[in-house]
C-alpha cells in the first residue's frame, strides 16, 4: 500500500491555520499528492458539537482528529489539517503513529491574533478583562518540524511555501509524487550518478557473471547488458565476447569509457540512456542480453519495456540472463512501502514473484531454460539477498 503523510498545521486561534492550511493542500495536490484538508473547525461541527470546550474535552477531540488522520493516511492519502489541539502527548502520538509526519505551528503574537480574531474569542476574553485566558492550559509545540512566523511581510502563500518545501525536504524521495509512484528516470539517473561518484559498487565481477559466462555463454557472443553500473561484469565479459553496455548515470558509463580507453579495450562500447527507448550506439541484433539486480530497481511499466525490448533485438533462439530480488528477500520487510512489492529505503525497489515474472516472460515470447531462486548466490557483505536466476531463450512468433 502506498504511504501518506500528515501535515499537523497548529497554533492559537487567528494564526492563520485554515489559510495556510488549505494553501498547503492545494499546492501538494498540484504536485500529484492525493491530498485531504482538514480543518479542526469544520470536524467538530461534523462530529455534531458532541465535544465541549473545556480542556479535558478539547484533548479528547484531538486524540480523535490525530486517530482520524492515522486511519486517512494508512490509505495512502497525505492529509493537511488546521487545528489548535495544542497537548504535547497527542502531538507525541502523532510522530509514533505516522511515519511521514510534518508539525508545523504558526507563531503570531497575541496582539496581532486579537486584531484578526475570526471567531470572536479575544473580544469575549477582553470583555471579562483576561485575554490571557485564550490560552490558558493549551501546550505550546516544544519541538515542532517548522516555526512560521505568519505575520508582517510573511504573507499566508509565504507561510504555506516554506512548510511545503520542509515537507518536502523530509521526505526520502527526491519529491512528493516518488512517494506513490516509482521515481522517474531523470530522479533515478540523479541517485546513481550520485552513487557512483562515491565509487561505492564492488570491482570484481558478481558470480552470476562468471556463472553465466562460464556455463551458458556461447564462443563470440555480443553481449548486451543493461544497468552495467559501473562495469564490473561488462569488463569481464569483454575478455572473451563483444560487449555493448547501457546505464542511465552518465557519471558511470562517462567513467567505463574512461577506464576502456585507458586499458586499450576496443570491444566494449558504453551508452548511457534508458534500455527500451531509442539511445544512440545501441546494437540491432545481440546474441545475450545481460541484467543483474537491475529488474527489481524498475517499475513493472519499465520491466515489460525492458522485456519486449530484449526479445526485440536478440537474435533467433537468443537468450536473456537475469538476476535479481523476489518478494521473497528479506530486505522487503525494511523501508516504506509504496506500491504491491514496492519499497523504498535508500532508493527504490521492486520485489518481484517468480511465478508471476515467468508468466510474463512467456507473453512476451520467451521460453524458460533455467530458474532457481534462493539465498546465497548474491552475498555481499552482510547482505545475502533471495533472488532468482533466469534464463530464457527467445521464441519464433509463428
């Protein structure tokens, strides 16, 4: 299920809440966020004005709008609600509930709240010779996400813009829209370059490489593989095949060439775009196309790309070697969830049911030669993914 989040807009009454509120929301639907707005005045009337006004009951009705915005953003929809309900143990509630949780408070002084008094309460407590008791037993936010001083040149638009762009900045994606779709391909190419640049990845060919190569590969194969990283099985097979390599972080593949063109290795040629899509210096007709743990880092619409592709340019009874997470790794466990088998930690991924990728194989038109999936083969580290191993040969349509 995908994730939402809560935007908690508080402060004292005239500070603007439903105003900066409502901004907030519409600009976040604008982004393609589903977006509900709530405003703390409009629930109580719904509720049928069954909650008094005294603080007891004030707190009570807080813990039923913070359940109410927790049970809205189970369901995937991120939710903006204007309200006082200013009591630090639902305010604690809330950050243990939600996992994306935004607590923005509008501090204005008292004066300027007086002036704007919308509901009439600074006039009832001047006339009984206390304005101070407007905010008697309410507790100000000790450590809320963002303070907003919503007053003077901050205009309501200026208040909605600087929470909108916290909320932003605290999600773990590179914007509000990853968090319920897969993240595009120019976000994506910006995570690996940016991996990359780290020269993080391993060296060495992975063992699905030399298990490949050295069992199933043909003599002279032209190998095509797609989401090289940085090379490190591409080099490898170049040592005996013709190698075409694609990734979509140009500081990768910038530096592949770099390191090929150093090492005077003529038979590898690396192209940076998105496999699928028409990329200049990509190959007519391969006789392997190559994938290591890039299939479950796309999106399903971007795997049937991939696949229809691979049967595109592979040669008759050509074959396409794959391998990467399933649904059953542990590592799906971790993150948050945005999507059927979608996670996301540090980036995206898509944890994929064997049973169900083979059945789109064979629509496609492959048949399959070889699959085993288990933990074991992938070890890095302290990391032992499950993944699964396919191969699978291209059928003549007839």
């Amino acid at each position: 299920m995908q994730v939402g989040g809560l935007i908690w807009v508080t402060g004292f009454s005239g500070a603007g809440k439903s105003t900066v509120g409502r901004i907030v929301s519409e600009a976040l639907k604008s982004k393609g966020l589903p977006v509900l707005f709530l405003d703390g005045d409009d629930l109580r009337s719904i509720l049928g004005e069954k909650f008094g006004h005294d603080l007891d009951e004030r707190k009570r009705l807080a813990y039923v709008y913070s359940r109410l915005c927790k049970r809205i953003c189970d369901n995937g929809i991120t939710v903006v609600i204007a309200t006082v309900a200013m009591f630090e143990s639902v305010r604690a509630e809330n950050r243990l509930s939600n996992l994306l949780y935004l607590e923005a408070y509008l501090d204005v002084p008292l004066d300027i709240r007086a002036e704007r008094d919308p509901k009439g309460i600074y006039i009832a407590a001047k006339a009984t010779g206390n304005i101070l008791s407007t905010s008697i037993g309410f507790e100000e936010p000790s450590n809320p996400d963002i303070i907003v001083k919503n007053f003077g040149k901050t205009t309501p638009q200026i208040a909605a813009t600087e929470i909108i762009e916290k909320f932003m900045n605290t999600l773990p994606l590179p914007d509000a829209v990853s968090i319920r779709t897969p993240a595009s391909y120019d976000e994506r190419a910006k995570y690996w370059d940016s991996y990359y640049k780290k020269r993080a990845a391993p060296t060495p060919p992975s063992s699905f490489a030399i298990f490949c190569n050295e069992n199933h590969f043909g003599d002279h194969c032209h190998v095509l593989e797609f989401g090289c990283g940085n090379g490190r099985d591409s080099f490898y097979f170049s040592k005996k095949h013709r190698v075409t390599a694609i990734d979509q972080s140009v500081v990768a593949t910038n530096t592949n060439k770099q390191r090929a063109h150093d090492e005077g290795i003529l038979n590898i040629d690396f192209v940076d775009g998105e496999f699928g899509k028409k990329t200049s210096g990509m190959p007519a007709v391969v006789d392997v196309v190559y994938g290591r743990f890039v299939m479950h880092a796309m999106s399903l619409e971007d795997e049937n790309q991939a696949l229809n592709h691979s049967y595109q340019i592979l040669k008759p009874e050509g074959k396409i070697y794959l391998e990467f997470r399933t649904d059953k790794d542990r590592l799906m466990n971790d993150g948050i969830t945005v999507g059927l088998n979608e996670r996301v930690t540090d980036h995206y991924r898509r944890f994929i049911n064997l049973d169900e990728f083979c059945e789109r194989l064979a629509q496609v038109g492959f048949a399959i030669d070889y699959c085993v999936e288990k933990s074991g083969l992938a070890k890095h580290g302290k990391d032992d993914p499950t993944v699964a191993r396919v191969i699978a040969r291209k059928l003549i349509h007839t």
